[in-house]
C-alpha cells in the first residue's frame, strides 16, 4: 500500500524549503568553479499508481519489473535509452554469460531460440543473440506481464520519509514528474537511484576509484565470415580450431601490424548470424561512471579507436573484405560503477570459501575477472592476475537489500559487495537471477505492507515457483 498521502506542496515545499518532512538527497556537486544556480521550487504531477518501481530497464531490471508484475504487483520501469535492456541491446554487449540458470534466464533462452536469435545454442551458460530481436522480446514480455515501462526516461532525485524511500523524481520529454509507491528497485547499473536516495556505496578499487575500464562494442558485417574462423568465436568449433585464447592474439596481431595496439588487448569477434558480428576491441581506463563529461569524452575516443581499428582491417583485403561498422553502442559498457551498501556486502572470502547461504538468490559460478585497470597494464596483461581462487558461491538476498534506507532494493552490479566479488557477480546470467529475487520481493513487500527486509526469502521462493520461476 502507497506511504501516508502528502500533499503536493508540504512534499515538495519542504523539500525546497528547508522543510524536515521529506528529505532530498543525492544533490549534484557544484559546477566547476564552485557557483551554483537555485532551482525555483515548483509543483509537480504526482503519480501513485504503482507498488513497485524499478529504476533502469537493463537485465536486471526488465527481470524484476516482470517478475514483479507476474507475482501481482501494479509496475512501473523506468529506462533513459530508447530500448528496453541496457547493455544487452543498446550497449551491443554481444554475449550472455553464467547464464546457465533456472526461471527466467532459461525462459529467455527458449524464447531466443524459438525466433532463431540466439548463436552457439548448444550452450545454456554462454552465447551470443541477435540484438534486435531481444528488444522485440522485452518488450513483448513487458507487455504481457502488465508492466508499465517508459522510455527516454531518467530518474534524477529521490525523497525519503525518515529512512523511508517514498517517491522519486523523473525528468523526460514530459518535463519534471514526481512517482510514489510502496518499494523502489535500483537497476541502473551505477547505483544511481541509491546514491540518490542517500545511500553509502563502495566504487572500484577505492575511494579514488581505480576502476575497471569502459568498453564501447559495435556491430559489425563482412563479406564472408566463414573465411575468418581463425580470428572470430563461432559456436560449435571445427575439429582443430584454434582456440578462443588464440583468435584474440590473432586478431590483436594484425591490428599491431597495421600500427596501431588496440586498448584493449584482448579483442574479441563473435559471430551472430550470417556475417554479422560482435566486436569488443577497446577499452576506456579510470573513468568514473556517474561523471557525464568523462564518460562523453571516453565515448568520442572509443567510437574514434573502433572506426580506426576496422578501417585499418577492412584496408587489409583478403578475408578483412567488406569489413565494416553497421552501429557503434549506443551506450559504453560500464563493468564497475557503484556498489551500493547492503544488509550483507559479498566479500572475497565468499568466492575464495565458495560461501553458502540460506537466503541464496543465486549461485555465481563465473570467475573473477578484472580487466586492466591502465594502459600500461593492459600492455602486459588485458586481464590482471588473480589474488585467489574462485569456488562456486551464493549471493544472498540480503545483499539485494539496502542498509539505511528502507523500501529499496538492488539488483544487478550495484548490489553490495568488494571490488573482487564485484568482478565475478557482475556478468548479466547474475544480473537475471538478482532481478527475479528483487522483483518478488518487492511485490510480496508492497502486497503486504512489509518491508522488503521483512520478507522472508523462503516465502519469495514459494512466490518464484508459484508464477513458474522455478522448477
């Protein structure tokens, strides 16, 4: 059931004004040069049609507004991109990976592989899909569900009651809007909504953020990609085929013999279907993934290095004929924004223990994986060596849960653990499995005047089963 009803002036006015009712968090820092503008208060629509919010419409958050809306709650998800799924289709992520899970993960393998969108079917843990038809998908399965999803929308401020989370604030081509409702799920990736929301968080190595690089992916066609074999990941690979190790080496060779080292030194060709391909080749390194003008300018360069990169190629002739970009992303893939503080935060002991949890949501069986963390590093090693060895572990729904605000929820990269962990949890099979458990909670929750805390996940799971999440 919605909060307590507050009128649109004590809401918005205390907020403003200096009021203590509601509390705005998560300002802006001053510009550059340290002036700032006040923004005149105003009213704003109020929506309150909704028990569960679900903030950023990337794989987690397209799970948990659908699981949500299958376990009876009224949804609403919000995305900034003009697509539903985030870095699968408007990031051109190319490969779902640890994906090899129950619920809806194998219900989006099945869907895939009925329209003929998913390459390397053979496996359920790793494979590419036809991006566009995803986006088909999404949204059909929104709208089946009942979710009421909006585009080129972007969450940009959060209030609370106390440490209750009771509405956010949009803004979009319709202008400021204002949206309250029982239990709130933060997806966008960067922690967004929780930073917002006034939420401590962790970011990168440390608080001076050594971060792991951005990369922008694009899609690409050639002639005959049957005649790059040795160069490009297919699915099922031929008796003899060099292995996935050596076509990135290969591929990084060529691109040094024609001058250039690539950012990343691991570049990688997937096939999709025909002789359309995935490209990674680059890598963007220490940009901090909530600053808008560093992320800007590391889009510029990477788009640059990517066209640079296929350009050179393409000049190469023989199996390189025709090369070329059909689209850059719309979005740079970002590995490691935020982490938002949980009731419980995964540490590398878990991985190292191979930790397990009554309240496990899921079991992360993908390694650690940091990739160069500098240029420099990435002359020697595209991915940095690791400090322990990875077992199979749980991630607990505690750690989906926010720790000092009540009424918020993660899912995907910004839930709660180390910079080790992180890189292990942080692939997209992971990111399905926190949706579903954040989307039932959240429905449960808002149902029955609880807290997302409160609900037991013995009961979430019973709800999974229930709508045919689980088997």
């Amino acid at each position: 059931m919605p909060p307590r009803p507050l009128s649109r002036r004590r809401l918005f006015s205390a907020a403003f004004g200096g009021g203590t009712a509601t509390q705005l968090v998560g300002a802006a820092e001053p510009a550059a040069g340290g002036e700032v503008f006040r923004e005149p208060e105003q009213n704003l629509p109020l929506g309150r049609d909704a028990d569960v919010i679900v903030c950023g419409a990337g794989p987690a958050g397209v799970t948990a507004a659908i699981t949500a809306a299958r376990a009876g709650a009224r949804v609403r998800l919000f995305e900034w991109r003009g697509c539903l799924g985030g870095i699968w289709t408007a990031g051109l992520l190319g490969y779902f990976l640890d994906f090899n899970k129950p619920g809806f993960a194998k219900e989006l393998r099945e869907k895939l592989d009925a329209r003929d969108a998913r390459a390397n079917s053979a496996s359920t843990s790793r494979f590419c899909y036809d991006p566009e038809a995803l986006k088909l998908l999404l949204e059909e399965l929104c709208a089946e569900a009942g979710v009421t999803f909006q585009l080129h929308t972007r969450v940009c401020a959060a209030f609370k009651e106390g440490r209750r989370l009771t509405t956010v604030v949009t803004e979009s081509k319709s202008g400021r809007q204002a949206w309250s409702a029982p239990v709130f799920i933060d997806t966008t990736g960067d922690g967004d909504l929780g930073f917002q929301a006034g939420c401590s968080f962790e970011i990168g190595v440390a608080q001076d953020c050594p971060c792991q690089p951005m990369s922008l992916n694009a899609l690409l066609v050639v002639k005959d990609a049957s005649a790059l074999r040795e160069f490009v990941r297919f699915g099922q690979p031929q008796p003899g085929e060099n292995s996935d190790g050596e076509k990135k080496q290969r591929i990084r060779e060529v691109l040094v013999s024609t001058g250039h080292f690539p950012s990343y030194a691991n570049p990688t060709l997937w096939h999709v279907r025909d002789n359309l391909l995935f490209a990674m080749m680059n890598h963007e390194y220490g940009i901090k993934a909530w600053d808008a003008a560093e992320i800007t300018a590391a889009t510029v360069r990477a788009r640059a290095e990517m066209n640079q990169m296929v350009a050179n190629l393409r000049q190469l002739g023989g199996p390189w004929e025709g090369l070329q970009i059909v689209a850059t992303a719309e979005q740079i893939g970002v590995r490691d924004g935020r982490r938002i503080k949980g009731r419980y935060t995964v540490p590398a002991a878990d991985l190292e223990r191979g930790a397990r949890h009554e309240d496990a949501v899921t079991r992360v069986t993908f390694g650690i994986d940091v990739h160069a963390l500098s240029a420099d590093h990435n002359k020697n090693h595209a991915i940095m060596p690791k400090t322990i060895k990875m077992q199979p572990y749980d991630i607990p729904l505690r750690a989906l849960i926010a720790d000092e605000v009540d009424g918020l929820l993660m899912a995907g990269r910004c839930i709660s653990g180390d910079f080790i962990a992180h890189s292990s949890y942080r692939v997209t099979g992971n990111a399905v499995a926190m949706g579903e458990a954040a989307g039932v909670t959240a429905a449960l929750a808002a149902s029955s005047r609880r807290m997302p805390h409160q609900v037991a996940w013995a009961e979430a799971e019973a709800k999974l089963r229930e709508i045919g999440h689980r088997g």
